[in-house]
C-alpha cells in the first residue's frame, strides 16, 4: 500500500521548498487535500502567476513586475545616494525606517564562497555600472552583520573606492531598547570604539 | 515601496499553509522567484492534479484517486478485522510494520470537542455501517495515545460495542530499544499493569 501517485507528486514538489521537510510536507498536503482544496487552487494559481510576471528590476535587480521598478522610477527619490542591500526583505526593512530616500541595489544574496557563490553571482559588475552612473556620489553598504555580510560588504567597498565613490557602512553598535548588560561584548567594543 | 503584487499574493497563499508563517512565506517565495522557478510550476502542477484527483475510498475513507482504494479491493486480506486510525499517514504507518494484513478504516481526524470537532465530523457513522458489514468481527482501535486519541477510542469503543463486535485497542507499554530509566513513569505503569 502506498498513498495515491498524485498526493505522492505533491509530498515531493512541497519537499522542495526551504525548511520543509518530509513530514512538513505531508502534512501540508494532507491539510489542503483534507480541509483546504481551494487553497491548494490559490496557491497553484499564485505560484503560476508570480512565475510568470515577477523579474528583476533592469536597475537595481529587486523583484518587480515591470522593466523599470516604481522606487527607481520616482523622481523624487536622492539618485546619489545608492543603498546595497542584499535581499528584498532587506530593502522593505529599510524602506519601513523612513530614513532613507536614496535608491537601492539588491544584491540577491551575499559573498559564499563555499556555496560557490563569488563576485560574480552576487552581480558585482552590475554594481559598478549602476554605482558609476555620474549621477551616484555614497553608495551605503547594508548587507547584514555576519561573517558572510561583513566579508561581501569589504569586497563591494575596495572596488567601489577604486571609482572614487563615498562607500560609507550603516553603523555598529548598541540596538535601540537594550540593556548594556546584555549586549554581546563585541558589539558593546565596537560600539566604544564608535562612540560619538 | 512594497513587493509586487503577484509576489505578496503567493506568500499570502502560502501562510495559509500548517506551520508557515508571514517570514517562511516570504522565504519559500523568493526562494522559488530567485533559484527555483521550474520548481514553482511543478510544485503549482502538482497541486492542481491532486486537487482534482484525490477523493476518498468509500470504503475506508482514506485519500485514493478510484472509488474504492486497493487496498480496500485487495481480497488476500483479512476481511474479518478492521483497523481503525486517525489519518492515512498512521495507516501508512501501520502498514509498514507489515505486522497487520486486515483492513481499514480512516477517521481522517480525532475527537476535538474544544475544536467543534465531534462524532459526527470524524464519521462515526460510516464507521459503524463499515464495521456492521457482517463480515468484520473485530475492530483493532489504532488512534493516537495522546487525550484526543484516547477520547476517540474510547467513543468509538462504546459505540461498536453495543454492536456485539470484539473492539481491541493497540497495547500500551515500553517502546522497543528503550532503557526503562528514560521512560516516562505513566507508560512503565501501564505496561506493569499489562505484563504478560
């Protein structure tokens, strides 16, 4: 005995996806098979739809539905001011602070060189053309702050500077509503050494 | 800014799914957006296909693409004893073991009162029209050993009692491999209780 081919064909395409795993996966489709069939038609038709009309930006390589993205579109936005970030998670979190009116480049993913993930995959090229546009004067680097962000962010920053572009970092240092006591010591050391 | 639209309505289709979240949903759809696009379409394939395909036996009552499943059809087993679990994915279960050669019958769920899940909603009474067939002479109770599943046994129990059937419950006691000072003092009671 085995379950029907079909639900087997399901349990393989939803083993596919990121943190899923057999069980996951069985039990997702025992839920849209048991209590959620239209759900299962929704989101067969949004994973068709979202495959078909979302593309890189020609721009700044976020996910878009047109050629040309609305915020690198918008006029009113600083053009020279550049914010690398690595995802478009990261970007939305930018965005959702406010604080930032320039334009951005996604990187789509940070320097990993074990994954076989160099320079290149990360569209280092497409950065400097972007970056040297005459119009860009800062480009601010906000990959994250982990081994592999910090290794991708110092590579971006030595070939941007060889085009005598600013390359400024977003800061190091204590997060808003923390207790010095249980911050760690690195961040609390850089922070010192940051202070202002 | 906000992500295109195509995009934010696949990761709404896929929060609805058990165990996803607003952060897994955006994960698993950049994911398929950035490196796995073919694997969109067959994961949207896929589920299109067992939407439309699977049904349950209207024997048993577990997922089958025919009318009455194999196994149910499969006149080598042992008509005369009926094994009743929770979900096919217990069946399955069962049927590994290769311990047990009679037949089934799915609840596809367990009494939750709390959840409006009552007799009616887990098929008691295709249960006993399956079980009254004349042919069935004992029902083995295979639902989970948590309070539901217990719940739901002891239901079921009661009800093909009054049938003059034989009703069975899988035996409690230490699991296989296991060392008796790890195991919890309720199962070592039970299987005290149950020595043979």
């Amino acid at each position: 005995m085995s379950a029907p081919r079909s639900l087997e064909a399901l349990i393989d395409a939803l083993r596919k996806l990121p943190g899923v795993g057999t069980r996951s996966a069985s039990r997702m489709a025992m839920h849209l098979l048991q209590h959620d069939r239209s759900g299962a038609e929704v989101l067969a038709r949004a994973l068709q739809q979202a495959a078909a009309s979302v593309r890189h930006c020609s721009r700044c390589y976020t996910f878009t539905e047109q050629e040309v993205c609305d915020t690198c579109l918008d006029t009113t936005r600083d053009a020279t001011r550049l914010c690398v970030v690595e995802t478009p998670a990261d970007q939305l979190a930018m965005e959702r602070t406010g604080a930032f009116q320039g334009l951005y480049f996604v990187l789509m993913g940070r320097l990993s060189p074990l994954d076989g993930i160099g320079p290149r995959e990360i569209g280092l090229h497409k950065l400097m053309d972007r970056a040297c546009d005459g119009i860009v004067q800062e480009v601010i680097l906000a990959t994250s702050f982990t081994a592999e962000g910090e290794a991708t962010a110092h590579v971006l920053s030595e070939a941007l500077k060889t085009r005598g572009l600013r390359v400024t970092r977003l800061a190091r240092g204590v997060p808003v509503g923390s207790e010095i006591e249980y911050v760690d010591l690195g961040t609390i050391a850089h922070a010192l050494a940051d202070r202002r």
